[in-house]
C-alpha cells in the first residue's frame, strides 16, 4: 500500500495495519527476489508478474529489466506457461461442453463483442499498430443445487413449449411489478438503517444511550454467495455484428470444443441478446 493511501486512513489500528502489511510484503517481495536469482527454479510469484505484464504488453526491453532484478521471468518462460494454460483450458472446455455429461439444460454461452489494439512500442517498417475486432465470451455452467430443485419434467422441451403456448392468454396485472407492501416496508428500514449509521459513524452520537438506533439492515431470504462455476472462451477474432461474424463465432467455439456441428446448433437456442445478434444468429 502506497504512503497516500495510508495516509488517507483515519483511524490509527488502521494505518498501523497498513504499515505492517506494506513491510511485509516489501520483505516477502525482496526475499522472493533473492530466492530466484539463487535458483531460477524457484519462479512462483516471477511467473506471476511475467504472466501478467506480458497481458499488459510490456515491452520486451522492460521485461528483460525486471527478469534481470528477479522481478518476472523471461518472456520464452511466460509464453510456455502461456501454452500449457491454453492446453487445461482447451481440455476443460471440451468437458464443459462435453454432450456426454446428461445434464437436462446445456450450459450458457455468453459472448460480446470486443475490439483491442495491439500497440506496437517501436514502429517500423512492417511493425505498426493493429486494431482488432474480435469476440470473447464465457461457459456459464448451471449451479447443480439450482438445477436439482426443479423437477425434470419441467426441463423439457414439451414443457417449455406448453409454457410459451399460454403466454398470449396470460393476464399482467400492475400488482405483478410492484413491491408487496411487506417488500416495501423492508425497503424502508434498509435505507433508515443505512441512514442511522452514516450519522451515529461520521456527524452525531446518540443522546440517549437507552434507546438502540438499529444501524443494520433486517434479515431477509439472501441468495447463495456461492461464486458461479464460469470457463473462459478463447479470444476469437470474428465479430458478431453480422450473419457471417456470428457463424465464425460458433465456428470458433465449436474448434475449441470436441462437438461436432450437428450437436452443437442441436443445442444452441437463443435466450436472451440484443435484435442485431438475434437476428445474426436466426439468419443461420
């Protein structure tokens, strides 16, 4: 931590906790430094650092700075873990996407467009910077508790087509998108709460120490903390802002997987996106 942000702490166990976290990590830093340089096996937090100033494009010339100091590792050593990341990743895409996994709902795909330069540091001849068009996107694989609590008759196709049948005769009232009134009272003591805290912490203390000023929120029906299961696509260089952008898209991901295009589009079904991509994709 920099010396203005502890400076910005205005409590004392605050800054006080600052300090030490900064000279632990200047030690740990300096330690690791001179591990590496003794034995350049040892490469754990330099293949860290190589790894991402190599994501932030520094130049070569830094680079062999930093590796020189003990500070990252080679770019010939950050671009082989490169490689070995790609063969997990290619191989956990492959199971994600697996159709031999029998699960009632295919795992999402989630994709957007993406544009990125690719900025050379010294121009030449031949060498100058690129701006690229691409898509990236993520496997969103469905929480199996989640998945487990809804019967399977209600995942299948019959039943989502029974479901999208009654949608014409069904009914929207405005009691349907407003709060109940219970909801609303909820509301009401969150922001109260929110409020009381702000002003017993920084502005004014309570004259009357008998009476509890509530400063936490009420408990409600909170949802699962439990971080989703997403895997990273690879960068595609195709865009989706056309019929034959998106058909290079899933020609993309279809390589990175082992699904044939049969069973892929068997599965592929729109949910949600804006009218261009739906449009793309319907156009195939």
């Amino acid at each position: 931590m920099f010396d203005g942000n502890v400076k910005k702490l205005k409590s004392l166990e605050g800054r006080e906790a600052a300090q030490k976290k900064r000279i632990y990590t200047t030690s740990r830093n300096i330690c690791s430094m001179i591990s590496f340089v003794h034995n350049c096996w040892d490469l754990a937090a330099q293949l860290e650092n190589s790894l991402t100033f190599l994501a932030c494009g520094v130049s070569n010339r830094v680079n062999r700075f930093l590796h020189y100091i003990g500070l990252a590792s080679s770019n010939q050593t950050a671009n082989k873990a490169l490689k070995t990341l790609g063969q997990q990743a290619e191989e956990k895409i492959s199971q994600k996407l697996s159709t031999e996994n029998n699960k009632p709902i295919a795992p999402f795909l989630c994709i957007d467009n993406l544009d990125f330069e690719q900025r050379i540091h010294l121009k030449s001849q031949g060498k100058n910077s690129k701006m690229f068009h691409g898509t990236w996107g993520y496997i969103h694989q469905i929480n199996h508790s989640l998945l487990s609590s809804v019967p399977p008759s209600n995942l299948t196709i019959d039943s989502y087509l029974a479901a999208m049948e009654k949608i014409p005769s069904l009914s929207v009232s405005p009691q349907m998108l407003i709060p109940s009134p219970e909801e609303e009272k909820n509301w009401i003591l969150v922001l109260k709460s929110q409020i009381a805290k702000v002003l017993l912490q920084y502005i004014a203390k309570s004259a009357d120490h008998h009476t509890k000023v509530p400063v936490t929120p009420p408990s409600i029906d909170q949802i699962s903390n439990e971080p989703p299961d997403l895997t990273m696509l690879k960068l595609m260089i195709a865009s989706d802002n056309s019929a034959q952008g998106i058909s290079k898209v899933c020609t993309g991901i279809i390589q990175q997987s082992d699904l044939t295009e049969h069973n892929f589009f068997k599965q592929l079904q729109v949910i949600d996106g804006d009218l261009a991509t739906c449009s793309n994709v319907q156009s195939l």
